[in-house]
C-alpha cells in the first residue's frame, strides 16, 4: 500500500493519543509491530509561536513510519506549523487532526469541529499540502452527531483536496469514547474513495482486528485504547495481518521489563520527575489483569523516582504471576 510516495505493508498504526503516546511508548510499540505511529496531537498555534513544550511532543521515533500531528483551524496557520512540525522532528507524513471531541477543541472549530465546516477542511488540506513536501493525512470520526453524520462527503473532499490517506474513528463527536465503533459506514468510505482508508475503533486483538479488516475492507487498521499497557497487541494483529501464527502473551517478568524499558526511554526524553509521573498511570496499565496487585497498584500511584520504578518492578516479579 502506498501513503503517498512512502510504501508500506499490512498497516498497523499505534492511534494518536494525548498523554500516552509519547516517546518512549511510541518506540516500544514500534519495536513489537506496530509500522506506523502519530504524534499526540500538537495545537498550530502553539507551534507557530515556538512553543517548547508542543515542540517536544513531536520528537521522531525509530522503527516505524512516524506521523506528526497537528490540530487547528487557520489555513495559513496550520501550513506553517505543518512546515514547522516538519523540520523539528524530520517525521515521515503530517496528519490532520479532525476528529478530536474535546469541547475545547471542537467547539473552538479545531478537531472534529471542522467537520463542520467541510469546506474550511478542504481549504487546510490544499493549503497544508502545497506547504509540505511529505503525504498529508486526516483523521476524523463519522460527523459531529447522529443527525450530522457526513464522513461520506467529508473523506470526498478531502481526497480532491490532497489528503493520502484518511483515517475514519468510526464513532461521532457526541459518542466520545462510548458506545459502538460503526464499521459498517468506514465500509462505504472505503468503497468511495482511492486513496488509502484506516479503520479505526474497537480493535481489541487479533480476532475483532480481522473481523474489521474483512467488515470494512480497509487498508489498514488503528489501535488506540486497547495499547495501553499492552504493546504485545501489535506483535498479535501483526501476526494476523500477514497471516502468521499469533504469538504468546510474554510472561509477566518479561512484561514488566519492556515496562521498565519503556520508563528508561520516557526518563531519557523528558527527565525523571515527569517521567516518574507518566509511569505512574502506564505501570497501573501494565499490571491489568494481574492477579494481587492492588497493593502494588498503590505503590505506583505515589512513585517519584527511577528507584522506586525497579524497586515495585522487582517486588511485582518476585510476588507476582
Ligand atoms: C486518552 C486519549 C487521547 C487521545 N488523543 C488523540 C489525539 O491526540 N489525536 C487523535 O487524533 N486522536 C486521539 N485519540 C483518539 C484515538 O486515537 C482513537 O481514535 C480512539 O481512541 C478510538 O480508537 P480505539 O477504540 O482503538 O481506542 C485519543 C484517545 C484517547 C483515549
């Protein structure tokens, strides 16, 4: 499949999300099959006036193809930040967010409320893509409510406007998060369009990521919530993907040590106190499903230091299966 002028295989993108995709989680996922990650959402304006901190959030990872995204609504703005994005991270595409719910955003017309505004859509897509010399790519949902579902004619225009790609959150603005992933209208997206179409929402694994697949037709697939604290997910739809045999679930050692892995890379990027604090939520993740762990779930509720990451890291292994 091509995005593009960049080829991939079997797509499989670790889903775009504000504080948990950073960095270091990004890096793991791409190391366990996951061949295309995004960026967390960074505003264009904060961008265009040199913001450090959304700066950062952009920063490239290895072993995939990497996406940075961008929200806004401006056409000149998003262009320039578009460029801007570009040259600080050196990421493969440059991807649109049209799909975030958050009142602040939406109601502000940025995210998925430029699903209502289709033609200001459109404009950003022609003005972005004439700004940058990599594929530009959007994600929205289905429209902004049930009575205004209009990602047919939206994933239209922003195909003749220039977009590569197009990622469809088979959910509204109104649903947030809740609620049924609709497959069956990422299926007509599919069917109406010739550039690439990722189906995104409710892929929990192998079996409901091939039921997506043959459901919708799409070309490739987007994980979001069911990563948390599971990056193995990836080595088990990539697996499905190619038509391979899916691997074991790793043993709980051996997950907590890519868990640790994963806060040495998040303390390498962003130093130990914010570093300390993210674990305190990803730990949480990874220790799901585990039987026992309440007292150490609380444990990680109040870590502070790196000491105390491998000290709950070592006692989970010796107490814990
Ligand atoms: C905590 C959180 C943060 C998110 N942040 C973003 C974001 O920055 N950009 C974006 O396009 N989507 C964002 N999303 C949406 C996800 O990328 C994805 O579309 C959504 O979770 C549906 O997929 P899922 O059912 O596999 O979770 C976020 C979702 C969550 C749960």
């Amino acid at each position: 499949m091509r995005i593009g002028n960049l080829e991939i295989e079997n797509p499989l993108i670790l889903g775009p999300m504000a504080g948990v995709t950073d960095w270091a989680f990004r890096t793991v996922c791409a190391r366990l099959g996951a061949n295309i990650t995004v960026t967390e959402m960074v505003s264009s304006r904060a961008l265009v006036y040199k913001d450090q901190k959304s700066a950062r959030l952009l920063r490239k990872n290895e072993g995939s193809l990497c996406g940075a995204q961008i929200f806004g609504n401006d056409p000149a703005i998003m262009a320039e930040a578009a460029g801007l994005a570009l040259d600080i991270s050196g990421c493969d595409f440059l991807d649109i967010n049209m799909g975030c719910p958050m009142p602040k955003i939406a109601n502000s017309g940025d995210g998925c409320g430029l699903m209502r505004t289709p033609e200001l859509a459109e404009q950003i897509v022609r003005e972005v893509v004439k700004a940058v010399d990599v594929p530009v790519t959007v994600k929205c949902r289905l429209g902004w409510d049930k009575g205004s579902i209009n990602v047919l004619d939206f994933t239209k225009r922003m195909e003749q406007a220039g977009a590569a790609m197009v990622t469809v959150h088979g959910r509204t603005r109104a649903m947030l998060y809740t609620g049924v992933a609709d497959w069956d209208t990422i299926r007509k997206v599919k069917e109406q369009l010739s550039i690439p179409v990722i189906a995104n929402g409710d892929i929990v694994g192998a079996e409901s990521a091939r039921r997506c697949l043959k459901w919708t037709g799409a070309d490739g697939l987007m994980i979001g919530r069911a990563t948390f604290g599971d990056p193995w997910i990836f080595a088990e739809v990539a697996a499905e993907m190619a038509g391979k045999e899916i691997p074991e679930r790793p043993c709980l050692a051996d997950r907590i040590d890519v868990a640790v892995e994963q806060f040495k890379l998040a303390e390498a990027d962003h130093g130990e106190k914010i570093a300390c604090l993210e674990a305190r939520k990803h730990f949480a993740w990874y220790l799901r499903g585990v039987r026992n762990a309440s007292y150490y779930k609380k444990e990680i509720a109040s870590l502070t230091t790196m000491e105390d990451i491998y000290r709950v890291a070592k006692d989970v292994v010796r107490d814990l299966k």
